[in-house]
C-alpha cells in the first residue's frame, strides 16, 4: 500500500515501487543515479581544484621563504586529495549500482531514532531489520514508529529509493 506522501517526498512513482519488490531498479531510478552521479562529479571536481589551485599559491608562497604558508599548501593538498577520494568512492558505489540494477528490501517493523550529534544538529535514522537509513526531517515525520514497513535501497550506494506500508 503506497502512501502518496511517501511518495511524493521520496519521490518515486508507483511503476519505481513495482520494480523495487521485484529487485531490480526502475528506468526512472537508474536516471535519477546517473544524475547524481554527474551532480557530484561536477561539484567533486569543482572542490578539488579550487583546494588545488589554493595549494599551489600557498607552495609557491612558500618556495620564497615563508614555512607557515608551504604547511598551509601541504594541508590543502592532503584535504584535496581527501575531498578527491570521497567523491571517487561515492562515484564508484553509484556506479556499481547502475552496473547491477538491483535494490535490496528491508521489511519489518520500523523504528524511528533520533541521534543527537551536537546541541543544534540531529541525524534521523530508520531501522528496518539489520539496516539503517538516514533521512531529512520531512521524511522522518511520514513513517510510524513500530509499524511494519518495507523499505527499498540501491545496493551499493544505500540511496533510499521507496517505502511502502505493509
């Protein structure tokens, strides 16, 4: 039973629900990824090369005789290689899921956490089984905690793609 709310803040249609209980990804979903996959390519790279140009200042700043500026280039350079493999491993799962096509399903009763990370910041979790999903606010607010639920992912990415009530 698909709720249109649900629906609507996931964002998947009826056909995409179709296609997640039978495992497999939908036409629509396998669009949405490439998307993404694109979007953070795009910005991945837009990070990397800003943090690297930024580096390259402070190194040639640095090779006229200032240390506390060639210590700066060497940080950016290690956070530009760290932003760089960040991107490179979420381009990677996306990837493979494109390549498999497949969703995994989680049923059961759902349980709804609210984990604190700091005084201002909360991170909202489902658990449905074994798995963890993190969602926005709005999102959080549309299931029932302890109501048996059917939850759909991308395999490899995690991305949450449909929910059902069950």
């Amino acid at each position: 039973m698909a709720d249109t709310a649900l629906m609507r803040e996931l964002e998947f249609t009826l056909d995409d629900l179709a296609a997640n209980r039978s495992g497999k990804l939908s036409e629509r979903q396998l669009d949405r990824l490439r998307m993404r996959r694109q979007r953070s390519m795009f910005y991945g790279s837009g990070i990397v090369v800003a943090l690297a140009f930024a580096a390259s200042l402070c190194l040639f700043g640095g090779l006229r005789g200032s240390a506390i500026l060639t210590v700066v280039g060497l940080g950016l350079t290690v956070c530009a290689t760290v932003v760089m493999s960040t991107f490179a491993r979420y381009w990677l799962r996306i990837s493979a899921d494109l390549r498999e096509g497949a969703a995994s399903a989680f049923s059961g009763p759902l349980e709804r956490v609210v984990k604190p990370v700091n005084r201002r910041i909360v991170t909202y979790l489902l658990r449905v089984e074994s798995a963890e999903f993190s969602v926005t606010k709005e999102t959080f607010k549309l299931f029932d905690h302890e109501k048996p639920y059917a939850l759909y992912r991308a395999k490899f990415s995690g991305l949450l793609l449909s929910a059902e009530r069950l």
